[in-house]
C-alpha cells in the first residue's frame, strides 16, 4: 500500500463503518418506535450523543474549534438536519428499513440538480441523463404504493425523498458558503439542533393531544406523548446516542480523508445492512419493484459522483457532505 493510497482507503473504511452504525441507528428507532415518540428518542440521543462528541472535540483541538463567523450557516444547516432526520425516520414506522434507504439514495441526485441554482455549476447532458433515470428508479419503487390508493402508504411513501430533498439542500448550502468545522464541531452544532427542536416538540406535542384512534403510525410516531423510559429500553437508547456521535465523526472523516468521488458509492453498502436487519429483526422483505428501482437509482448516482470526479480540477476541493442520521 502506498502513502497517497492509505488516506483514501482510511476514509473508505470511515465509510462502510459510517454505514454500518447507521443502519444499526435506524433498527433501535424502529424498534423502539411502538413505546416513544420520536423526538424524546431524538432528545435523549442527542443528550448522549453531545457528550461523545464534546470528547471527540477536546482530541482534536478543543473548545476554541466551535466558534464560527457563520452561525446562521449553522442554524440554516441545523433545521435542515432535523427535517430529513424527522421526514425519514417517520417513513421508517411503516416501510421496510430497506425500502426507505433505497428512495433515500436519491439524494446525491438533488444535490446535483441544486448545485445549478445555487452554486451556478454547469451540468451536462450526460448526468442529466442520469438524474433523470435516477428519478424513473424512485418512481417504480414508489408506484406500487401510490397504485394502492387508499390500501398503500399514500404520503408516507413521500417521506424518504422528502428527507433526500432536505439533506441535499443543507449539503448545496454549506458547499456555497464554504463550511471549514472540524468534524467534531460539525456534529456538536448537530446535536444541538436536535436537542433545541425536540425540547419545543415537547412543549407542543408532547402530552400527546393530537394523538387519536385515527392517527397513522408515522403521525403517531411523531406526535406520541413522551414517557419515562423502562429500565430495559435504558441500554439500547444509550447506544442511539453513542451511535449519534460516532456516525456524524466517522462520515465528516470519510470525505476529509478521501475525494467524495471515491468514498460516496460506499454510501450504498447501507442498502445491504438494511436488508439484513429487515429481514432478521422484523420479518421485511422489499418489493420486487424496490431491488429494481434502487438499481436505477444506485447505477445513476455512482455515474454522477464519477463524473463529477472527472469535472473537478486538480487541487480544488471536493465539498463535506453531512449524513442526516
């Protein structure tokens, strides 16, 4: 292995990892989704996950690394997480974890189409191309669902590609203003967000009065009254908030390392762990729809990523994607 190889092979390996604890993340929500609404699972995540990454912060330089001259960069950024993290884990209630992962992947995608509005890149006709097959990948996973009518998801299975709209936008964002935190300080203004928003859920929501009979699952997930944790429950939410903390340092380190063309096709391990935990955890198995369209969609980001690669100039840097779980 030679030197210039190793950084990008270390950000690979912060890559998979990345993935990894992150479908680990999304198994403890769902599995926890039937006893506590999610913004107290968020609130005590986050709780946690704050220290762990005030611990990451002290090692990489301290206190001093969490001033900025752009704190409303931060707040904009902060919101954004915090609608995709809310949007995708409410589809994760009713749909397969593998399902919800697969719409999600159409993110890289909208962080393409945005970058013309507002970074001014030029696009051309080719990842047009796959933009556009990308989004006819998201449509045939969508389609059995919306056939349904009123017997399928209806707006749940809009959520993921809600989620994807938002986490594109904040990366587009923090791209244009030129975000340069050090990864521990990243995921602390993150956490932060998490924790203010869940606190103003509580005081709206969270004894529960806009909860009935009628109320959807992933309405209820939302909109649950918040309750004193059972004792057994303890471990598995201390872990969501290890989790926290750990995946927002391991992907900031996965493009720090490594060009975003080489690290960001790894992000698609995650549809594998997904399937693995669906399956063995909660009996799911996707459609046959989803495995075809998540191959559109997959196939279509990894030319994109590789094209833009092949665009960039020598010595300019590639921008920092956040992961919004």
């Amino acid at each position: 292995m030679t030197s210039a190889n190793s950084p990008s092979r270390l950000g690979i390996a912060c890559m998979i990892a990345g993935m990894f604890f992150i479908s680990v993340n999304d198994m403890l929500i769902k599995s926890l989704s039937g006893d506590y609404p999610l913004h107290e699972l968020v609130f005590l995540r986050s709780g946690i996950g704050i220290f762990v990454s005030f611990t990451l912060l002290q090692m990489e330089g301290g206190l001093k690394l969490l001033r900025t001259g752009k704190p409303l960069l931060h707040i904009t950024r902060g919101l954004l997480i915090v609608f995709a993290n809310s949007a995708i884990y409410a589809a994760i209630v009713a749909m397969p974890l593998a399902t919800v992962n697969a719409l999600y992947f159409v993110a890289p995608l909208f962080v393409t189409l945005l970058s013309i509005p507002i970074l001014g890149e030029h696009v051309g006709a080719r990842r047009f191309a796959a933009i556009g097959l990308g989004f006819g990948g998201v449509m045939l996973m969508m389609a059995p669902q919306l056939a349904k009518g009123d017997q399928g998801l209806g707006w749940v299975v809009i959520l993921p590609v809600l989620a994807a709209g938002g986490y594109a936008l904040m990366s587009v964002l923090t791209r244009k203003l030129g975000e340069t935190s050090r990864a521990s300080a990243l995921a602390i203004h993150m956490q932060f967000a998490f924790i203010v928003v869940s606190i103003l859920m509580y005081f709206i929501a969270g004894d529960g009065r806009y909860v009935d009979a009628g109320t959807s699952d992933s309405l209820r997930f939302l909109l649950r009254e918040w309750v004193w944790p059972e004792r057994g429950d303890l471990l598995p939410i201390a872990g969501l908030g290890a989790l926290s903390g750990i995946v927002g340092y391991l992907m900031s380190q996965a493009y720090r390392l490594s060009r975003a063309s080489v690290v960001a096709p790894f992000e698609y391990v995650l549809l594998i762990f997904s399937l693995f935990w669906g399956w063995t955890i909660f009996g799911e198995w996707p459609e046959n729809t989803v495995f075809i369209g998540a191959a559109i969609v997959i196939g279509s980001g990894i030319f994109v990523f590789l094209r833009e690669g092949q665009m960039r100039t020598v010595g300019r840097v590639e921008a920092v994607p956040d992961r919004a779980r």
